[in-house]
C-alpha cells in the first residue's frame, strides 16, 4: 500500500534527490525544503520504492502537502 | 533519590546507513576544518626553537614539562591558537589548560621557553586572565610553570600598561588567594621584571637551582646609562660592560631561598619541581568522585563519531539537537524539564560521570502549528520566542537553586524580532535571562555548536555577558557573528541600493560592496578566526566534546563552595511532578 510523504512544514522545495522508481531506506534523502532561510531535509518515513513524485523543484508547498509516495 | 538518577529517561536512536551515508560530505567537510586547525595548533606548538635545541642547553621545553606534570589522558588545552593582536610569534606566549595532577583539577598554565626565553607579548595578559577567571569560576588551584624572560620590550606599548595589561595578572593572584584558591609555581631560568613578579605573586614557589628571580635583570642592571640617545661609543661602552659582566644574575637561589627564603623549596632536576608540584596538589581540598555521583558513571548509549552525520557543516541545514546531546551524556539519559512549552530549546538534567549537570540547548527546525503564539508566522528552531526565554529563565534559576553547574549547546540565528515579539516581551525577557544566570552563581560551559549569533549569543551562556561561563568550546561547524554576513549585507546597504537605482546609476558597485562584505563576515566568523580572537576558548574535534564536559563537571565538583544535598533537590520534583 502506498504511503504518503507529507510536507513537515510551508516552504519551497529546494531540491528531489529521489526519482520514481528509486528503492529508499528508511532515513534516506527525500527531498529538502527551504523555509525561514533554513533547510529541512525530508527523510524517508519507511524503507519503499518511490511511487510517484508531486513537488517539484521551486515549487512552493503548504504544510500537510504531499510530496511523493512510497510503494 | 535513586529513583530519580540512577536510570533516567533514555532518547535518541541509532543511525541508519541513509543518514551516514547522506552526511557523508558533510561530515567530510567538518574534518577537513579539524585538520586546519590542528595544522595551526602544530605551528603553534612548534614556535620559536626546536625542542632538541632547548634540551641541548640542559632545559625541558614547557610541553614536556606539562607532560610530565599532568595525569596522562587528562590535559584540556585551551587558547592554544588564541592570539588576538597577531603577534608575529603565532601566540601569545603562554600554553594553558584543565589538566589533573595526582587526580585533582588545576587550571596549568606556563611560558613557552621556546620563544624569546618565555617573553611577555601582546595579548598574553588577556590569556593569562581568562587561566586566571576559570581557576576562580571553578574553584580549582592555578599552577604556574614560570619562565619568563620579562617583556618583549619593543612592543612594550602593545601590553605594559592598561586596566587589563600584563600586571594585571599579579592582583588576580592575590583575589584567588584571598578566595582561597592556592597558585602554585614552577620556577625556571632567568625572570627578570615582569618575570620577577610572575614568580613571586603565587602562593608557593618551586624553584629550579638555576632559577631566578627579580625585580631588575642584568641588562638594566649593568647597561643604564641614558643619555639621550645612543652613538657608537655608548654602544662599545655597553659592549665592553656586557663581555666584562661576571656576577651573578640578580635574585638567584642563593637570594631568594638561603636569604629571603621566598624559594620555598629548590630542586637539582628540572623534574623536581615538578614532582614538588604534584607533592602540593596531593595537598590540595578536593571531594572523592563518590561524593557528587548521583549514578554510576555510563558511556552515551551511541558513539560520539556519530556526531560528524548528525551536525551538518551547511548552516541553513535543521538537524536534531537531542540526537547530538544523546552523543554525549552518560547513558544517553536525560530529565527533561517542560517538554510541552517553549519548544525551541531543550532544557533538562542529565549525567556526565554520574554527575547531575544542567543541560540547555537550541532545537532546529519547524516549531508546529501555532507556535508562537503570539505571531501570525511560523516559529523555526535555532531563534528564541517568548516560551523558550521563559523556560530557560526558570531552569537556569532551578538550577542555581539546586547547585547543578550547566553546559549551554548554541546553534541560534537569534531572538525574534518585530513588534509582535516586543509585545510578547522578548527584549525584557532575554536580559531576564542574563539576570538569571549571574544570580544561579555555578559555574558554566558553552559549545557553540554551530551559530552563535546576535543577542542569544550573549544571553544563552555566553562568555560575553555572565561571570559564570568558565569556558567556551567552538567546533568545526562554529560561526560566531552579530548577524550572518547576507542579512548585515542588507542592513548596511539596502537604502543606498535603492537611493543609487531611483538616481538611474549602476547597482554594481553596491553588490560588489555587499559581496565583499559577506565574505568578509564569512572570513571572521569562523572557528580559526574565532579562536584567534578568544571569541571561544579552544576549537575541539567533536570526538573530543564529551572529555571537555567531563573536565568541567569534574573540576566544577572537585571543591564546590556551596552544595545542595541531592535530597533536597527540587528540579527532579519539578520534572517528575
């Protein structure tokens, strides 16, 4: 079942280190999200392969927005 | 109140090889910064003449003889790259440190014979009172290994004079004496003038038998003469009166041990003395480590090579604070004080050797929803709101209350700022927070993880704004500044920006300008830079951050001058409820 990877917090995503397809461990690199001139790196929740991708690089996101799902 | 210490509450987890393997460059880089200081740490160590030279003429150089002195394993170097008026020499002249000798702490410090015979330079009075206010913030003896050829007289102006120049040192001997706290001296060589009193104004003085001691040295002695200046028959007169002096140097130890007797004991060897100065460290008051264990010592449930995953090098990057605190203290244990308020900082007891410590420190990241309250915009970790000054206010002040020294862990961009922080009393509450720290009267310690920046940086233990901080540690990652470099960038040049573009001229000068000054900001912000001018006492590898903390709570319990029975404690009552 796919899982959701939700935006931690408002901001505009910085850069995917991931492509869908990519198997992922638990705390690998998802994607990072820059917000009050800060960082925050999304880990993955779970091991899984990247299901599908929705943020896009320079795109701003609400908190609670999907990002991705893992398979 | 066993139940309280003994097992606390665990955190932190183990790494996955994701984390590793994405900190990786990161980690690199942080020991690419740990290699260039310890290159400047060897130029350092290695001023002046070669060790072989030094033993050739019959002397230990001053680390061998700080090697011999302290405990193996237990030297804590500090300001060894502190040279703030950057003297040609790379340091200031004095090498100090915590060290144990014979199981008890001592703030050691000692010329570098190596260079100019151990002269005073420009800055070391600035060193020699930060070895000076740490023996008398933790209550520890100060040990002098002195060999101090007197001034480096053509800088004289640099140092001699002033509130805080190289005199200055002799009251300090006399305030810690008069607090009870010992100083003792190792005698070496000749020490004329200034040297004379770096020597006389400890509490017991060691001498070697080639020592001596003065108030005036044979070059003052035998060459005055002043005239008004000099023309090369004075110089050949001086010349003739220098190859014809014989004497003895003033003030040796036929003087001042078989006549005054200030010499309290001479010794043939050099090792002598400083077996002399273990024999008066045995003597020394200090507490069995039983005394102030509330717990059995534990090793942090993870290893501290961790640390070069979990504290990115990037400084926008969030990372978890508690992951880095589990690295370092005993058991990887903690009471956390007020979990549900002021989110932005961890507040709480944990244990280093089984000893109770205060530990305060910046959480990273989002804040969750609402918080703060008082503002319509999102709270990010690393800055300071309402509920975090508060809690910090009232831990610090438990703390004072429960005798528990504190180590602070920096890594805040600030205190919030805007109209809405002011309502919320921000400004009132962080110099609270000074004032809550100067009435706890324990000693503290900082790690300025990695931003130490504006305001927070002198409220949040900082060295700059309390009597209290004992000393403060940079790393790798460490950038201390008003602000960072872009927003000062801003701040300076926004309004000539904008007046230079309504007048239709080109913007490039004024970037190339807020470029240069981003850059300067980056250049003087870092931890070489940073150590050079004392803005932190030493940068230490993170590997090397746990033996710092215990150093201090070793030092802070060794002879406490007040003590709150573990019983009566009220902190853990506040914690548990």
């Amino acid at each position: 079942m796919a899982e959701e990877v939700l935006a931690p917090l408002a901001g505009k995503v910085l850069s995917v280190a991931v492509a869908v397809g990519d198997a992922v461990e638990e705390d690998d690199e998802l994607l990072v999200l820059e917000a009050m001139k800060m960082e925050t790196v999304v880990y993955a929740p779970a091991d899984g392969t990247v299901g599908s991708i929705t943020a896009q690089v320079g795109q701003q996101v609400e908190e609670d927005d999907p990002l991705m799902t893992l398979d | 109140m066993k139940p309280y210490f003994e097992t606390m509450d665990r955190f932190g987890k183990a790494l996955k090889p994701g984390r590793i393997k994405r900190g990786a460059a990161s980690a690199d880089a942080l020991r690419e910064v740990e290699a260039g200081i310890a290159d400047a740490v060897t130029a350092v160590e290695e001023a002046g003449f070669p060790t072989e030279k030094i033993n050739a003429r019959g002397w230990m150089t001053v680390y061998q003889r700080l090697d011999y002195l302290v405990d193996t394993g237990t030297w804590h170097p500090l300001h060894t790259l502190y040279n703030p008026l950057e003297n040609e020499e790379g340091k200031t002249n004095v090498v100090d440190g915590l060290g144990q000798i014979e199981g008890r702490w001592a703030v050691v410090i000692g010329f570098d014979n190596k260079v100019m015979a151990g002269a005073w330079l420009p800055g070391q009075s600035e060193n020699i009172l930060r070895a000076t206010d740490l023996a008398a913030r933790l209550n520890i003896p100060l040990v002098w290994l002195v060999n101090c050829s007197g001034a480096k007289l053509p800088e004289q102006e640099k140092f001699y004079a002033n509130r805080r120049g190289a005199g200055t040192p002799f009251y300090r001997h006399a305030e810690l004496e008069q607090a009870g706290i010992p100083v003792l001296a190792g005698i070496y060589g000749t020490n004329p003038a200034g040297g004379g009193y770096q020597s006389i104004s400890p509490t017991i003085l060691l001498a070697h038998k080639d020592a001596n001691m003065a108030v005036g040295g044979v070059g003052i002695v035998s060459g005055m003469a002043p005239k008004g200046g000099f023309d090369t028959a004075m110089v050949e007169e001086l010349i003739a009166k220098a190859n014809a002096f014989t004497g003895r140097p003033p003030g040796d130890v036929a003087t001042h041990h078989d006549v005054t007797g200030f010499f309290t004991r001479v010794y043939e060897e050099e090792t002598g003395v400083l077996d002399g100065l273990k024999e008066y460290m045995r003597a020394m008051p200090a507490y069995g480590s039983m005394f102030f264990q509330a717990a059995e010592p534990k090793e942090p449930a993870f290893p501290i090579d961790d640390l070069y995953s979990l504290l990115p090098a990037n400084p926008k990057e969030v990372y978890d604070f508690d992951e880095i605190l589990a690295r370092l203290v005993d058991g990887s244990e903690r009471l956390e004080f007020r979990p549900d308020y002021g989110p932005e900082v961890f507040t709480g007891v944990c244990k280093i050797d089984g000893r109770l410590v205060g530990c305060i420190g910046n959480r990273q990241g989002y804040l969750g929803k609402g918080y703060p309250g008082y503002a319509d915009y999102p709270g990010m970790g690393g800055k300071l709101y309402r509920q975090g000054l508060i809690k910090m206010n009232e831990f610090v002040t438990l703390c004072g209350r429960d005798r528990l020294p504190i180590v602070w862990f920096q890594d805040t961009s600030g205190i919030d700022v805007g109209e809405l922080a002011e309502k919320a009393e921000v400004l009132g509450l962080g110099q609270g927070l000074i004032y809550s720290i100067q009435q706890t009267d324990v000693p503290m310690m900082l790690v300025v993880l990695r931003k130490g920046t504006a305001a927070a940086h002198y409220v949040m233990g900082g060295p700059t704004a309390n009597r209290h901080n004992a000393f403060t540690l940079g790393t790798p990652a460490t950038e201390i500044e008003v602000m960072h470099g872009e927003t000062a960038a801003v701040a300076t040049y926004a309004r000539r920006a904008a007046k230079e573009h309504a007048a239709g001229r080109s913007l490039d000068p004024v970037i190339d300008k807020m470029n240069e000054l981003v850059e300067r900001y980056h250049k003087t912000s870092r931890p070489a830079y940073c150590a050079r001018q004392g803005f932190v006492d030493e940068v230490v590898k993170l590997t090397e951050l746990r033996r710092y903390l215990q150093a201090f709570t070793g030092a802070a319990y060794q002879n406490p001058t007040s003590i709150c029975p573990r019983h009566h404690m009220l902190l853990p009552r506040v914690i548990r409820g």
